[in-house]
C-alpha cells in the first residue's frame, strides 16, 4: 500500500464520517452502535468495503423519508447487523476455520 492510496483512504474515511455526523442524532447514535459492533465481529473487508457506507445511504433514505431509525431497522440492533453481514467471511470464521485445521504430526 502506497502512501497515496493511504491518504486517499483517510479522505475517503472523513467523508464518510461527515455524512455520519449530517445525520440526526437519533441515527447517529445508532450508527455509531452499529460501527461499534461490526467492528468487533464483522466482516473481513469491512473497512474498505462497502457496508458502511451503505448503512449511511440508507439512513440518509429513512431521514428524507421521514422515518425513525427504529422504524427501519427495528430494536434489536445487534440481530440487524447480524442480517446485513450473515453470508460474509468474518474475522470469527477465519479463526475457527484455522483451528479446524488438522495438525502435522
């Protein structure tokens, strides 16, 4: 990784972070809650790839719409995360897949 793609990465991230915080607070915090979890189970590319920013488009949607946060992704925020990242490689399947290997005798 170059020092370049570095940088165009930290542009990418305030961006990204700017939306977050146009936001109303109500989906704000539960972005940031959502953030929060992904980053302890999710996915293996969920940094430079595209659930995030996802996430943010579609509370950019409800807001336009009138909806609350609560209304479109329901209470249980953990099992809506758990949705949105179900068929994706995670950090925790890496680890089981590698202690599932067998050992060299």
């Amino acid at each position: 990784m170059s020092i370049q793609d570095i940088i165009e990465g930290k542009k990418h991230w305030r961006a990204h972070q700017a939306r977050v915080k146009a936001l109303p607070p109500d989906y704000r915090i539960v972005y940031q809650e959502m953030q929060r979890y992904l980053f302890k189970v999710g996915p293996v590319d969920l940094a430079e790839g595209p659930l995030l920013p996802g996430i943010v488009d579609f509370f950019e949607e409800g807001v336009t719409t009138g909806k609350g946060v609560l209304e479109l992704i329901g209470t249980d925020v953990a099992a809506f995360c758990d949705g949105l990242i179900k068929d994706s490689p995670t950090y925790a399947d890496a680890y089981q897949e590698a202690g599932r290997a067998d050992p060299v005798d």
